[in-house]
C-alpha cells in the first residue's frame, strides 16, 4: 500500500472514532505493521489534520483535529478514561496559536470508590 493511501485510511478511521491509540488504528487496517501507521499518523500530526494528546507516558491518542465541535480533554487518574470537556476561554498575554488543554481528575466512577 502506497503511503498515501494508508493516511486516507488513518483518517477514515479517525473520522468514526474519537480518541484512538496507534494499536488500535492498526488493527483496522489489514496487513499494517505498527512503524507504518506510527509513521504515518506522525506526519498527519505535522500537517495539522490529526491532534496528538499525551494522556501519559504510556498513553498518547490520536483525533481527527477537524473533529466536530472543538473540544478540550478530560483523562481519569484512576481507570485512564478520557471525556471530551469545554475549556472556557481565557485571557492570555500574547497570542495564541494553539489550545491543547488536558485536565486530570477522577472520574463520577471512580470518586465513587474512593
Ligand atoms: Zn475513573
Ligand atoms: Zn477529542
């Protein structure tokens, strides 16, 4: 498969779920190995159309950046749920060029163990 055709469908799976890790793109995509997809979905990061978010150092997950709704991340400390949250705005001294928010917490779940 031609480099191009596995980014068309990086994105065709990105486009129908939200927040994958590259194991789980792979195993979409029949007869991929993980330094291909990982290679791939690195250079649709760099062109802006795939948003990286670092839930830890074990964990990093991959959207569609065009995913509808702008959205920020909530990860639980606890079980690594992540749920979609709005950041409201906020002032700034300068200018921003991107907003990349993780907020860690315990999930309802996991409070509820405690
Ligand atoms: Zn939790
Ligand atoms: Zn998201």
């Amino acid at each position: 498969m031609r480099s191009n055709t596995y980014k068309e469908k990086i994105l065709e799976i990105l486009e129908k779920n939200h927040l994958m890790a590259i194991a789980d793109v792979q195993a979409n995509i029949p007869d991929s190995d993980f330094s291909t997809i990982f290679r791939n979905i690195t250079q649709l990061c760099a062109e802006g159309v795939v948003r990286k978010i670092t839930v830890d150092k074990n964990t990093t997950l991959y959207e569609m950046k065009t995913h509808k709704n702008p959205h920020d991340h909530f990860v639980c400390d606890d079980c690594g749920h992540v749920d979609s949250v709005k950041v409201p705005e906020f002032s700034l001294q300068g200018k921003a060029f991107a907003k990349d928010v993780l907020v860690r917490g315990v999930c309802n779940d996991c409070v509820e163990k405690i």
